[in-house]
C-alpha cells in the first residue's frame, strides 16, 4: 500500500519537475494536471496522497467497496475547463494590456490575443498535450460565428450607415466577389506552373480558397480610425465591409464547397454555374429577409414587456439566434439575416426596453463577441505551433502578393466608379487608407481550418499560408495603419461632444427631411427615415396598431443612435444615472449627519463618505442634464470638461449665465423662515426624491422664491426679456456666514427648479401652500404617464 | 418666342426666375467661378431656354435647369397652381406632419431675412423665386470651390440655421427661443417632459456661454448667442458636407454665394 504510494508520488512528481521554473504560469496548471491524470490513469490521481485508502478503495477493482470520497475526473471537464482557462488568461492578457497605456496605441488587441494563442500552443506543443477540439465546423457556424456578427450589426451606427449605402453595399459586396475570385484565378494560374509542385491544386480549391482569403475583419483598423477620428464616410467603409464582408465569404464559400462536393463524383456544367450565381442571391435576399422579419417581430414583442424586463435581454438574443437558426435552416445566409435582423430591431428595441435591459444587452453583446473572438484567435495562436503545416513558398508568396494587388486593384476600381455617383467622393488618401486596411482575422482563419480534408487533400498548406497571410497582416499592416493615417493625414471629423452640436444637427436632420418633403423628393435622407414606414400593419387590429405604428414613426424621428464609437473590445465606460442618484442621495445623507453634529460647514470636515463622494456642486444637474440628454440622444455621458475640474470651476466662477440658487445670499434674518418651510417640506425620507424628480420640489420652489424677493436683482428683467435672467451672485462675505448652514442643508437644485421658479415668478404674491399643491398636481400625472410608456397598456 | 413653351404659366416662372438670376447676379456684384452648363437632352421648355440664355457664362446658380423644372412642378402642385404660396399650403404635404419642427420650417420659407427681403418680419406668401431662393440654402459644396467660397457658403448656411433659432430676429438666440427650439424638437417624443426638454435647453445654453464668452465677470450676463457665437458652436463640424438636399441625383451643381 505504502508502495503505492510512493510510486504514485513519485510519478506525479516526475511529470511536475521540468516544469517547475514555469510553474507561475496559471495555464501550466491546468496543463500540469491532464498530465499527471493521464499518467496515473490507473490510480485515480496523485493529489489523493493523504487519503491512501480511499484513493484505493476507487482504485481498486472491488465494486462492493466504499464510496469514494476524493475523486477526480478531468476528462469529464476538460474541454470546458479548458476553455475557461484560455478566456481567463486572454482576460487577464487584456486586462495587462490596456493597463500599460502606450500599449493599446502601439499595435491591435488582436495582435495580443494571437501571442496569447501562440504561447498557449507552445506549452501544448511541449508538453505533448493534445489541444481541445474547440473548431469544427458546427462549433464555430453554430456558436462561435453568430455572436460576432450579432454584435457588428447591433452597434451598427445605423445613420451614417445608411447615408452611405450605396457606396457600401458597392464596396462590400462586389469588393470581396472581385478579391475572391481575382485571388483564385491567379493562384491558379500559378498553380499551372509545374516547378512550384502545386499542379494538383484545381481551379474549384483556388477559388474556395480566394473567396476564404478575401474574408477582411478591419475590427482593428476600426479601432485606429476611431482613435484618429478619420473622416466619418471612410470610416463607414470600413465599417460596412467588416459587417458585411463576413456574410459575403461565407455564402461564396458554401456555395464552392456544394461545388467541389459535387464534383468529385461528376462534371459541373454550365447550368450548374448559373446555378450556383442564383444561389448566392437568394441565399442573400433570403438571408436578409429572414433577419428583417425576425428584427419585427421581437421589436413588436419588447413593447409588451415592460412588466417583465427581465425577460427583455432574451428576446433580443432569443430572436437574433432565432432568426440565424431558422435561416441557416433553409440554407439561406444565417450571417445576413442576424445582421438584418439586429440593425432592424435595434431602433425598436432600444425605445421599448427598460435603461437596465438595454444595459444588459449592450454588455452581454460585448462580452459574447469578444468571448467568441477571444476563442478563435487563441485557437489560431494554438494551431500555429505545431506540425500541421505545409510550407510551400511558391504558394504562400504569391497568395500575399495577390491579396495586396487584387485588393488595390478592387478598392481603386470601384471607388473610381462610387466617387462619379458621391456628392463628397473619396480622396486618393482614403482610398489608400481602404487599401491598407485589408486586415485579415479569425474569420478566414476559421473558414481555412474547416476546409474538409477529405475534398482538399492540401488543406494544411492552405492553412498555413492562411496564416501567413493574418499574421502578416495584423502584425504589419495593424501596427503599421496608425501611423500611416497620421501621415497621410487624412481629413478628420473634428467631433466635440457638446449638447449644442447635438441639438443643431438634430435639427438640422429633421430641417432638411422637412425640405426634401416639401420638394417631394425622395431622396436618401427619406429613405433613411422613412424607410421604416413602409411597414404599416393594418390587419391587426386597428386601433392598436394605429397608435403603435405612430410611436414607432415617432422613435423613428426622435432618436438617432449617434454611436460612431465602434470598439469591438470595450464599451465606453458609463456613468449611469442611477451611479450619480446614488453619489448624490449619499453626499446629501453625509451634509445631514455632518449637520446633526453640528458642524457648520460639512466639507470642511474630511468625512469618509464626504471625502470620497464630493462632487463639485453643479455635477448633479450636470449629471441630470446628461442624463436626459444621453436619454434622448444616446449620447455617452457628459465630457469630463463639464462634470470634471473645468466643472468646478464654471460652477463657481465661469457661468454667469444662469445663476443657480444655492449661491443666492440670503439675509440671516430671513434664515429661519426658510429653515422651517423646508424641514417642513423635505423631511429625510422625501429628500432623494426632491433632489432628482420634478416632483414636489415645492420646498425649493419656496425657499428660491422668498430667495429671490429678498436679492437685490437689478439685472432681473422680469416681464420684457425674460432670457436675461442671469442673477448675480455677489456673494459677499457677511452673508455668506448666515448662508453657510442653509446651504448644506439645501438639495441640489436642478434647471427646471429654476424654471419654474421663473415661470411662476409674476404670481409672487400667491401662498407659497398653493403653489405647492399646485405643482404636485401638475406633476403626478406626469410620472404615471411616464411610468407606463405604453398607450396601449394604458388604454385597457 | 422659344418654341416648346407649352403654357404661359411656365414661361411666368421662367421670366420670374430670370429675373432672380440678374437680380441675384447683380446682388452679388463679383462672379463666382462658373460650373459647367446644365447637361443637355431634356426636352423640356424650361431647360431649352435655360440653356440657351444661360450657357457658361452665366455664374452661380443654385440648383441646374432640371433641378428647377423639378422644383417648378413641385411648386405649382404645393400652391394648387396659383402663383404663390400660402402658408396654408404647406398643410398639403403629408409627410411634413409628423416632422417636429414642421412650424419652424414652415416658418422659414416667408421669412423675410431667409428671402433676402429685409431684416425682419415675415412675408404673407411667396413665389417661385422665393422658393428657390429658399432651396438654394441646400445646395451641396462644389468641390472645385475654393477656400474663401466654402466659408462663404458655410456662412450662408449656417444663417439660415441661426435664423430659425432666432425667431424674433433681434440677432441673438435668447434662452426662450433655445427652449421653444428644443421643446418643439423633442415634442415628437411622448415619454419626454417638458421641462427634461428646458432643462436640456438651459444646459446647452450654459455650455454656449463657456464656450462663446469663455471667462465672464461676476457682474456679466450671457444675454444669447449671437450669430457669431453660432459661428464658434458650429466650429467643428463640416455643416458645408452635411447641410445639403439632394434635389434629385442631378449630375451638376452650380454654386454662389
């Protein structure tokens, strides 16, 4: 028994000893035990050393023997243990990445997960292991494939999207047709060629070949061009050809591998050529199609959930994947079709949903695409090192030379052609920038890998120059576009974000849709906001419909996703509303405690909450501004030169032009009035809801308006110009010390505070009880109506 | 006179908008650089005409003789045939409906300032010249333009804009005027309160005043934005690539200011 043991020990230890020095490594772990597991297959396994008799109670043969309670069974988890390793490790890859800041603007995040990849096939590779059979095809098209292409279509930036269609749709579409088979065609001229050895590569092989090369993922190109803010219409490009590209290559690339099926057992004629341009077509329209009508109908269906948000998420995902399967079903572009059918549902969706749903979606989408790339560049990273290669130098040579030419020669062809139909047509520089940007990635990686080995006995050099050809061109040409987009300087959207712009280009857009209806045109802009009206559903039931129908043109009109920030990696980090309630309601608990204690002015005092929560005074309108504007446009949250320092100061000093309240001098002999009016009014409990909500604000709304009497305002004109309201604040010291306490005291005060404090300014002599009442009845009706957003809901 | 012209109403509108060009050339005293002649092969009177009066050397003109033929049609169908337009017939166009800012853009076509007519007010009805002198607003930027050209337009554009914040033409947007703006663009949203709408609309009125005046002194109150203070707003965006109808897809553009 003792023996056992020992030998046990032992050759658990002999399998742990070389590769001691590495043992750092976390995935050495995971490496370490299949190892040891294997080895001591006969023994249950070596950690069992201080359990010597359960471990032979399992090992032993006697079944009548006890349970035993130490076991391990790694081949029962390998493959996702596995698998959660490799995530794990490219998470925390990332996480190093990104905290070295230079890092990120030096080369891609692709760039990284493929050294990530490599090293993890290097310790396969040396320790024997033999790598999870992550990829096969029904993996990759089933799992892995549609959360990426989920994730281009949701975060699509649906407006810049459509006002350049056209040139999209002409650049994506015949763009890869023209690569692939430009590729294929002259690989196989070379091929011909019988010095290079490569004669029993066929014409079918080159093309399916061609058409997997031609497969470009410019996700980090995206990522340069969003840093170096080019212009938007070239950024679109690229953006349309990442989006669309995918589905374009893989519908060529089903349809070659029915041919090459088809010919191994008999000759394709011409009928069957024609056959298969039919094909692509429908599988394309029928693709689509699919998407669309699934993108309706799970937009229909989040209008009805807002009793059950949680079930919001799913639907979005359930619908999507949905619309892939059931496309992928009848053999029709499942790629296409999830990407119809996000961009279509995506507007919808995005109104219907409650704020945390639509936080949820956005995340997981992030998180299940990046999840799935992560997988397949490790992958590619695995299957580098190792023996299933085939170095060909004639083939993988000219299949770099050919990417290169066949792409100048389609980027400069066909632009050549958009630019005569452009009313701001593309400049040589961004045609080269499009030329340069021909990144390949996981997808023709994944396409090569799947290639069935029984039809193309050559696999593994096409593999292999695959590879090549992503490695050269993710390491090269992805570190190499940032600075050549600096150097060429190419011409920039100088985008600021301001609530300014916002607005006057909101305006703009909705000016020059009123334009063109009066003309009677239908011009792109039509189409693009009155695509969706072409779906009127009057079968239903009328009245519903009807009403729906209205919200759903009216979301047409009221929000634009202005996202240009496509980052395949990350999400712009948000501050949400709900952080900056909390922020607030905390710092407010903090100024009562301090204020019960008695100090006078509470931040002075360095509370811990105090201390860490402080916010400059105006961040909470700020953030209430932000937040209706962020509400309203999808803006990302404010820029930092108005929350941050610039905040602070501007709160104080800069902005005369609206004069907040809490800066108001108040006589102290007016102190105590106004003291009793709001303990009366916000009592500790009421006391969130006065900071954040229109609602009850009375107390302010009276304490401002005895404020304001008593200041003396020359610079108010009330009646005549009532936008000129900037009240001083001289701030004078005497009146500062008999302000202090009020002060800290006081809720936040929001704009619309003093608003209404202006509007109702000529009624002056009125109670202030009544006015009170007043304006919490005008305001309940409000909430409830913005509480249930469904008309139909609130009809029944 | 011109063979082909097939009614007297057609040959009004083509004397009127002749006139328009002299008078507009006139206004402008220099010459832009002229575009290309509209293409031929339209069979139509109007173009027959146009291109026969005006070939090359005629600069700056906002839209080609197709684009204005187009436009004619349009206008006739909008003005149930009379010679001018009402505002009353902007109820005509459906889709104008369910636009927000319908009032303001209505609004803007008998604009006085907009039609060049005076510096403030409003004109009770207008005619075909007016309406072209309208949709000139929205011509898209040549590209062979050059510098000075482009601020120019931009310029141009960027006015009519400002007009339709400033409603009662006094030369500054005023925070009312901001509101009413905003409120009347996010009417077409029924979640939103009004005073979400105000409160985005003194923000950005804020935001105007940090950028436009920068440091104020405590005494000092931001009465507006001024026309030059949209100007500096409008910095970064290119208006010149994004203020622009595509009146049809029409092979030339010609340009002034």
């Amino acid at each position: 028994m003792t023996y056992r043991v020992g030998e046990a020990h032992s050759m658990g230890f002999q399998v742990f000893v070389p590769f001691s020095p590495w043992s750092w490594l976390l995935l050495l772990v995971a490496l370490k035990c299949p190892e040891a597991s294997s080895d001591l297959n006969e023994s249950t396994n070596s950690t069992a050393q201080r359990e010597p008799n359960v471990r032979f109670a399992a090992a032993g043969s006697e079944p009548d023997e006890k349970i035993s309670v130490f076991a391990l069974d790694y081949d029962y988890v390998q493959i996702p243990y596995e698998v959660t390793l490799w995530i794990l490790l490219a998470s925390l890859a990332k996480i190093g990445f990104h905290l070295y800041h230079r890092l990120p603007g030096l080369m891609p995040e692709s760039c990284l997960l493929i050294i990530v990849g490599a090293l993890v096939g290097a310790i396969i590779f040396g320790t024997d292991h033999k790598s999870p059979p992550v990829m096969d095809s029904s993996i990759y098209f089933l799992y892995l494939l549609p959360p990426i292409v989920l994730e281009g279509g949701y975060f699509m930036p649906t407006r810049p999207f459509f006002e350049n269609i056209g040139s999209i749709l002409w650049w994506a579409g015949l763009g890869a047709l023209i690569n692939a088979f430009g590729i294929g065609l002259s690989l196989y001229l070379i091929c011909q060629i019988k010095a290079f050895g490569l004669s029993d590569v066929n014409l079918l092989q080159n093309l399916l070949f061609g058409s997997l090369i031609s497969a470009v993922d410019p996700v980090a190109v995206l990522a340069v061009f969003e840093e170096a803010r080019v212009n938007e219409p070239l950024y679109m490009m690229i953006f349309g050809e990442a989006l669309l590209n995918d589905g374009i290559s893989v519908v060529l690339y089903n349809i070659l591998i029915a041919f090459t099926k088809m010919h191994k057992f008999e000759d394709i004629e011409p009928v069957d050529i024609l056959a298969g341009c039919a094909r692509f077509v429908i599988v394309g329209v029928g693709g689509v199609f699919f998407g669309v009508i699934f993108g309706f109908i799970s937009a229909f269906i989040t209008r009805f959930t807002q009793n059950i948000s949680a079930i919001e998420p799913l639907i979005v995902f359930m619908f999507s994947y949905l619309s892939y399967l059931a496309a992928e079903t009848l053999y029709l572009s499942g790629i296409l079709a999830i990407t119809a059918c996000a961009v279509t549902m995506k507007k919808y969706v995005e109104e219907n949903v409650s704020q945390t749903s639509y936080t949820t979606i956005k995340y997981f989408m992030k998180m299940l695409s990046s999840v799935s790339e992560t997988l397949i560049f490790i992958f590619m990273g695995v299957s580098t090192v190792g023996k299933n290669h085939e170095w060909n130098w004639a083939f993988i040579c000219f299949t770099l030379v050919f990417c290169q030419i066949w792409r100048a020669i389609s980027v400069f062809a066909l632009f050549y052609v958009s630019n005569q139909f452009r009313t701001f047509p593309f400049s040589i520089k961004d045609q080269c920038i499009i030329f340069y940007s021909g990144v390949r990635g996981a997808g023709s990686f994944s396409l090569a890998f799947l290639l069935p080995l029984s039809l193309f006995p050559r696999k593994k050099m096409f593999v292999t120059a695959t590879l090549v050809v992503i490695y050269f061109t993710v390491f090269i040409q992805g570190i190499t576009i940032g600075p050549l987009v600096r150097y060429l300087d190419v011409k920039k959207t100088n985008k600021k974000e301001s609530i300014n712009e916002e607005l006057h280009i909101r305006l703009m857009d909705h000016l020059k849709a009123g334009i063109e209806d009066v003309c009677g045109h239908w011009s792109h802009y039509q189409v693009r906001d009155k695509a969706q009206r072409i779906h009127r559903i009057k079968r239903l039931s009328p009245e519903d419909v009807e009403s729906m129908r209205d919200i759903l043109t009216r979301n047409m009109y009221q929000v634009r996703q202005r996202t240009l920030s496509y980052n395949k990696y990350n999400l712009k980090p948000q501050t949400s509303e709900k952080q900056a309630k909390e922020i607030l309601i905390r710092r407010q608990n903090t100024l009562r405690e301090s204020m019960r204690k008695g100090h006078s002015l509470p931040w002075g005092k360095p509370e811990d909450i105090g201390k860490k929560m402080f916010l400059p005074r105006r961040v909470g309108l700020i953030f209430r501004i932000t937040h209706c504007a962020s509400e309203l446009f999808s803006l990302r949250p404010y820029p930092t030169n108005l929350t941050g320092t610039s905040g602070r100061r501007a709160g104080t000093k800069n902005i005369r032009y609206l004069s907040f309240p809490y800066g108001h001098p108040q006589p102290a002999g007016r102190d105590t009035r106004v003291a009793e009016l709001t303990d009366n009014d916000s009592s500790d409990s009421e006391l969130p809801s006065i900071m954040f909500k229109a609602h009850s604000r009375a107390g302010i709304l009276q304490e401002r308006r005895l404020t304001q009497e008593i200041i003396p305002m020359k610079s108010l004109p009330r009646g005549g110009k009532p936008s000129h309201f900037g009240y001083q604040r001289n701030t004078s010291q005497e009146e500062h010390d008999g302000r202090g306490r009020r002060e800290a005291l006081r809720p936040k005060p929001l704009f619309h505070a003093v608003d209404e404090e202006f509007e109702s300014g000529e009624e002056s002599g009125e109670e202030t009880s009544a006015i009170r009442s007043r304006w919490s009845g005008e305001h309940r009706p409000t909430r409830q109506h913005h509480r249930s957003h469904s008309p139909l809901l609130q009809r029944k | 006179m011109t063979p082909g012209v097939h009614c007297q109403e057609e040959w009004d509108a083509l004397c009127r908008f002749l006139r328009l060009v002299v008078v507009g050339v006139a206004r402008l005293g220099s010459v832009g650089e002229c575009h290309q002649p509209p293409a031929g092969g339209s069979s139509s009177a109007v173009s027959d005409v146009f291109s026969l009066s005006f070939s090359p050397s005629l600069p700056c003109f906002p839209v080609s003789s197709d684009q204005i033929e187009q436009l004619h049609r349009r206008f006739k169908q909008l003005s149930g045939d009379q010679p001018t337009i009402r505002k009353e017939n902007f109820n005509n166009v459906p889709d104008l409906e369910l636009n927000p800012i319908r009032s303001k853009i209505v609004r803007a076509f008998f604009d006085n300032r907009n039609l060049r007519k005076g510096s403030s007010g409003l004109a009770d009805e207008i005619n075909f010249e007016d309406f072209l002198t309208i949709m000139s607003y929205f011509r898209p930027i040549d590209t062979t333009m050059d510098e000075e050209q482009v601020q120019l337009c931009r310029k141009e554009k960027l006015r009519f804009l400002f007009h339709m914040y400033d409603s009662d033409s006094d030369g500054r947007i005023t925070l009312e005027e901001y509101r009413n703006v905003v409120e009347e663009l996010l009417s077409g949203n029924p979640h939103i309160e009004k005073e979400s709408a105000r409160s985005i609309a003194d923000g950005a009125m804020m935001e105007a005043a940090s950028v436009c005046v920068g440091q104020m002194e405590p005494d000092q109150v931001y009465e507006g934005i001024t026309f030059d203070d949209f100007l500096k707003i409008w910095q970064g965006i290119d208006i010149e690539t994004k203020m622009h109808v595509r009146f049809l897809n029409m092979e030339t553009i010609a340009l002034c200011h």
